[in-house]
C-alpha cells in the first residue's frame, strides 16, 4: 500500500520513563512516522517536542513504582490521550489494560502491545510473598485474557507469548524486537587481530541477568591469558556494587555505565564477544533479549545461556557458544575460547552477522506493523 494511504493520527501510550530501554516503542514510533502517519508518543517525563517526526508528550512527573504508575501515572496518560483524539492508540504496559478499554468503549482502535510474559515474571519477585506469587501470576493471566478479547489487535515480542494469546484475539500478531541492521555496524571497523582481548555485556546488571557469574567467572579465566570484561549498564539494585568490588574478578572488570547507541557501537566493535548469561527462570526460557541480536548484528561472536530456544538462533547459526548461565567455570573457558582462538571466534561473529542481515533484523518486522495497522484503520 502506498505510502500516501497509510496516513491517520496514531499514538502509542506508555507509563514508562523515556530514560528506562524502550528501544522497541523507539523504532515502532519511528516506523510509523516514516511510512507517513502522523505519530503521537504520550509518555511521563518525556519532553513535548518532536523526534524523528514522532511528536513527544509529556506527563509531569514520574512514578518509579508500579503501584503509583497503576493509580496515578495511567489517568495522566488517558487524559493526554483523549485530548489528542487518535485513530488509533497503541498501549505497551500492562497497568494501561484500563485506559486501552476506556478507549475501546470511545470507539477508537486500540492496540495491545505484550512485551513481558508477566504472569511468568511474578513467580520471581522477591518484593512479592513466595506463597502468594503463583495465585497473583494466575489472576494477572485471568484479566489479562479477558481484556484482550475486546482490544482491535495484540503484538506480543515473543512466538511463546503469542502462543498464549492467539486464542484470546484472532487478531494476534507476532512482531519481534530485532536491531536495525545498520545501527551496530561501526563507522570505522577494527580488524579482529587490533581487537582488545576483551568480552562485553551491554544492557542493566542484575543478579537475574548473571552480573555476579559473569564477574566470578573472570576470576577463574587462566592466568597466562589477558581478558577484561566491559560493562555498560546500571548496576541495580545499586547497593549490589559493594559486593560486586569485593569479588576477585572485579580487578578485570571496566565498569562503562550507561551508553548511548554510538557509545555502544564503538564497544562492541572493538570486543571480541559478547555475553548474555541469563539465569533459567521461566520468562527468560522462552525470551528473545535484544542484546543477543545486537551482538550478531555487531558481527561478534555470543556467549549465551544454553535455553532450547536459543540453541535455535546461536548453535544452528553457528554464531557463538552456550553455556550453563550458572556454572561460572564454563562461562570463564567460552571467554578463554573467544580470546584464544581467533580465527574461530570472527567466523562465529561472521555468521552471526550475515543471518541478522537475511532474517532477525527490524526491517522485516516493521512491515508486520505496518499491515497491521492497515487492517485495523481499514
């Protein structure tokens, strides 16, 4: 359909922080803009200004948990909403399920978008009593099953989560959170034998995501070999840092912080592998997290936990080694892999490379979004 049919004023809706990763809502937004909608992003904190055609409205304040987002941040989001009178409205956040029906009831189209299995997730909240978590997961299912029926679509991030809503909607589709093909790709590339002998973990560090395995495992890396592990992201919770300085394998550790895209770019351009070790709980099993294909869009070798569903997207593509995320010694021999063979180490980052460019990158799901919205604009 062309482009000049596509026009109509949408406006995805979100009760996170812009600062928190929302690289997905980013390019859904973006994609929208570029195919000619007229595209609206209501969120707190954000500056009311305009982005990349996407037109920015902010919402005073911010609420750091989920509770004050449920009573507070989710009526400011509607009121917006409603002023700006959209086609169509596109919601990312659970606690958002009543103002996507409060706009279903005005008529509009409302779209669904499922980030999270979070049902799965709250069996593993330590704010949250044990013996309450599987009953509370059960009722978040329940109303999140029902909601679903009467919403115009439903994007879920994963095929797993879109298994469990495709008999809630019929109109479910499955739109995944790839990079960009050309985000990662460095302006000036370093040849594999200039590389520092270096591996890198991009993304928030959490006990959850392996922060402590991958910091002990360099500890157990041999002693005849140069490594150092890089670090981009917030350490949370952030009074976890104290312990991590006290471990042995801190001594190889460059903490980096936050990067921004180019400073993420310039990282994994010069490392030689990239680590995503996150621990077995059932929401990440099934999960597709952004760094894995980042780092294969990066063109460098990963080094993943061994989860069924990622033995598809690392060992059939060739592109990187699986370990067991908890066991700190086989995390500490795929580094000394990486670092030590070379040749080895770039094929893998070589292939990984070539299959983000045929297959897992964002320009081939963005024309998933774009049809969607033609069939519910008509």
């Amino acid at each position: 359909m062309a482009i000049s049919q596509r026009l109509g004023r949408v406006c995805h809706l979100t009760s996170v922080h812009p600062h928190t990763d929302t690289r997905i809502l980013v390019k859904e937004c973006s994609t929208l803009a570029a195919a000619g909608f007229e595209t609206h992003l209501v969120a707190p904190g954000a500056p009311n200004s305009v982005s990349n055609g996407v037109f920015l409205h902010g919402i005073a304040g911010f609420a750091r948990n989920r509770l004050t987002r449920m009573l507070w941040s989710a009526q400011a989001v509607y009121r917006q909403a409603l002023a700006l009178n959209a086609d169509l409205y596109h919601f990312h956040d659970p606690e958002l399920i009543p103002v996507g029906l409060l706009l279903k009831r005005q008529g509009k189209q409302v779209i669904y978008d499922i980030h999270e299995d979070v049902p799965r997730q709250i069996l593993h909240k330590d704010y949250l009593p044990r013996q309450s978590r599987r009953f509370i997961g059960l009722i978040i299912e329940r109303l999140e099953n029902i909601a679903g029926r009467h919403f115009s679509a439903l994007i879920t991030a994963t095929p797993t989560i879109g298994d469990r809503f495709a008999p809630v909607n019929p109109r479910t589709v499955v739109i995944n959170n790839y990079p960009l093909c050309s985000e990662l790709v460095p302006s000036a590339p370093v040849s594999w034998e200039e590389r520092s002998p270096s591996v890198a973990y991009v993304g928030g560090l959490t006990a959850v995501r392996g922060m402590f395995q991958m910091v002990e495992a360099m500890s157990l890396v041999s002693s005849g070999i140069t490594a150092t592990l890089e670090l981009a992201g917030r350490i949370w919770p952030a009074n976890q840092r104290e312990q991590l300085l006290q471990m042995p394998g801190w001594a190889y550790v460059r903490e980096l912080g936050v990067l921004d895209r180019a400073g993420v770019s310039h990282l994994l351009g010069r490392a030689r592998a990239g680590l995503v070790v996150l621990h077995p709980y059932p929401n990440i099993i099934h999960s597709q997290p952004i760094k894995l294909f980042e780092y294969m869009s990066a063109g460098i070798p990963v080094i993943g936990s061994d989860f069924p569903l990622w033995r598809t997207f690392v060992e059939q593509t060739g592109c990187g080694l699986l370990v067991n995320p908890l066991d700190t010694h086989a995390i500490a021999r795929a580094i000394e892999f990486m670092l030590t063979q070379p040749k080895a180490a770039s094929e893998m980052g070589r292939r990984g490379r070539i299959v983000v460019e045929q297959q897992y990158n964002w320009e081939r799901e963005a024309s998933k979004l774009l049809d969607l919205y033609d069939a519910c604009l008509g």
